[in-house]
C-alpha cells in the first residue's frame, strides 16, 4: 500500500526540494565512484541489522478559502530514531521507528501556526516491516491520550513510511532491487477503501482510486550522499471523517491527488530525503445539538510533507532547539494556559475544523473535553 498522504493527512514538501538539509547533514557514505546512467541503480535496502538512522520528519497543510485567501495553516515536526532489526522468518526487513519528539500547531489566521510539544509521543515505539502492505493497518495507538494531538501524531507515523512505500517491495509493489532509468514500477493494488478510527473521536475512510504510478526518474545527491531519484503519484482518492467535540459532529468529505519522490543512497539504500506535495479539496459540515442548520466550511489545502536524514550531531542539535521554549511558550507556561488547536482532517493535508460554539457565537477548541 502507498502510504504517502495522510499526512490525514497525511500532508509534505514541494518538489522541487533536492538541495542540501537547511542544518545537519546524512552520515557519510563510502566515496563513490562515477555511476553509469545507462546501468541498472540499486533500489534495496541494504543497511545492517543494528544500524540506526535519525529523521526530521514535517507536514505542513496550508488552506485556502475559494477565493483564494489564505484560511490558516497547520504544521508538525517531528524527530525520531528508526533501528534495523533481524529479519522475520519470511525473510521480511524489520525495523522500528522510537520517536523522541513530536510538534503541533495551528492558526485560523494569515499568521504562522506556534507549535506545542505533544508529550505522549516522546518515547513512543512502533515497530515495522518496509515489506507488509498492510504494515500501517497494525500500529496500535491505544496507549495515546484522545485528543485531536494524539490523533494527529498518529497520522505523521503513517507519514514516516510514506517513502519507503514507493519502492520496498511488497505484496502489492513489484519494485525489483535494481533498475534503470525511466523503469515503472508495477503495482498491482486497485482500489480500496482503509477504514481507521481513533475512538471516541474521529473514524474515517480514506478511498483508495487505485490510479496510481510508480517510477525511477534520475540519479541526484543530497548532502554528498549519490542517490537513486523514484518518483509517484496517486489521483483521485476520496475522504471520508468524521469528528466529535463534546456536543458537536464535524463531517468532512474531500477529494485529494499527491506527488511525491524518494530520494535512497545508492550505496546502502537507506531514504536520505522524501518530499511529498498534496492538493486536497473538502467540504466541512459542523452540527451542534439545538441547531437545525449545519455550519458549512468549503476549503482548498495544500499539504506539503518533507523528511530528512540527519546525523547524530545535527538530530541533538535539532532536539535541544525545539526543546528551548520561546517567549510565547514561557508566556503560555507562566500564565498557566494551554496552547488551544482547533481541527479538522484530510489525507495529504489536513484543514483545521472550525468548530461554532453552541450558542453559535463563537468557537470552541478541537480537544475532547
């Protein structure tokens, strides 16, 4: 299954991304020699059991009113460890992903969204295989708090296998372990729906369209790392989610297309970089008990999802400036108030839910209170 949107999600960076990491570089690779385009590159994972790589991993879901005008913003951040593990009896690549910090934020305005810490993830482990299609179907998210943070942490895990499902083979990816330029990759999904739910406060179905592709496009480097270029793409998929806030039932249906490339190391085949971008259209109904008329919200998000190997110097670095609160933090912490986020779902991006009151004046917060 390609899991790349979500983001729900499952959200990304813009394309055109292939330069160097703005701070940290990937761990160094052998020196490589010239690579001959016309020669088949290799695709396969190749890493030891026992190495460990170190990822910042961002979604970013800007959104728009149908007249063009921005309608706020939501964004994540977040950093964790991913560990190579002895193979299953089938021969299958297990690893496991240990997150070490997870950010969220989200603003209504033309302003920037402030990120919080959500604390629950720090710590979480999941554990993996970049071969079973049906790897995201198994992730078990019951010890999470239920808020709309848990279940946004949830979504940006799917989003960390996103670019590795575009070229690990599975039982529906026949991605081959070397192949040249322009070869596509077949796969033989078709449309399907996944069912996923986050009780008691979200379920939804995301509709796979099966229009998808898969694709070796072009050999780059990335922080002096030489690296194989596989692009992808999925069109058409349909939304279906469905919040509850206390008294209020936000519906949200949408239709989202992404794109999206995989940049590996042509020496081990470890993912150096991911970029995914993501246009998703919903249409947002809100009912709160008493009222006869829904609120009705119709918005254009662009999600952007971007993932970057780090080195161990550059992931610490990373950690402690996220760690450093700023001064709307401190302000925020003195005064005893809470960072508020108000929501809303998709599945390359996410457009924040505005939520009415129920006397309909106002707004009221996306937690499940």
């Amino acid at each position: 299954m390609n899991l790349a949107p979500f983001r729900t999600t499952l959200l990304i960076s813009t394309l055109g991304f292939i330069s160097a990491c703005a701070s940290g570089r990937a761990p160094a690779s052998a020196p490589a020699g010239p690579v001959a385009l016309s020669a088949p590159l290799p695709l396969q994972l190749r890493y030891p059991v026992g190495t460990t790589l170190r990822y910042r991993l961002v979604r970013h879901n800007v959104n728009f009113r149908m007249n063009g005008t921005k309608a706020g913003e939501q964004r994540m951040e977040s950093y964790f460890v991913r560990t190579r593990l002895a193979d299953d009896a089938r021969g299958r690549v297990q690893e496991s992903l240990a997150w070490k910090k997870f950010l969220f934020g989200q603003g209504q305005t033309a302003e920037p969204a402030k990120l919080a810490p959500f604390k629950a993830a720090e710590g979480f482990v999941l554990p993996f295989s970049v071969n079973d299609a049906a790897a995201i179907e198994k992730f078990d998210f019951s010890s999470l708090p239920r808020t709309f943070e848990g279940f946004m942490f949830m979504i940006l895990t799917w989003d960390a296998m996103t670019f590795d499902a575009s070229v690990r083979p599975s039982e529906t990816l026949l991605a081959p372990d070397r192949a040249r330029i322009g070869t596509s990759i077949v796969s033989t999904e078709g449309p399907r729906d996944f069912l996923f739910e986050y009780p008691p406060l979200a379920k939804g179905k995301y509709l796979y369209s099966g229009n998808s592709w898969v694709k070796v496009t072009g050999v780059s480097v990335v922080q002096d790392v030489p690296c194989a270029v596989i692009e992808f793409g999925q069109a058409e998929n349909r939304i279906e989610m469905d919040f509850r806030f206390g008294p209020l039932a936000v519906q949200i249906r949408g239709l989202e297309h992404f794109w999206g490339k995989t940049l590996i190391a042509l020496d081990d085949g470890r993912v150096v970089r991911g970029e995914l971008v993501g246009p998703l259209t919903v249409v947002q109904e809100t009912r709160a008990a008493g009222r006869e008329e829904p609120d009705r919200r119709e918005l254009f998000t662009v999600g952007y999802l971007w993932m970057d190997l780090l080195d161990e110097s550059a992931f610490q670095s990373e950690l402690e400036r996220v760690e450093a609160p700023g001064p709307a933090q401190r302000d925020e912490e003195r005064s005893g108030r809470s960072v508020q986020t108000r929501t809303s779902a998709g599945r390359s991006g996410l457009a924040p839910i505005r939520i009415p009151a129920p006397d309909g004046t106002g707004t009221t917060t996306g937690s499940d209170e």
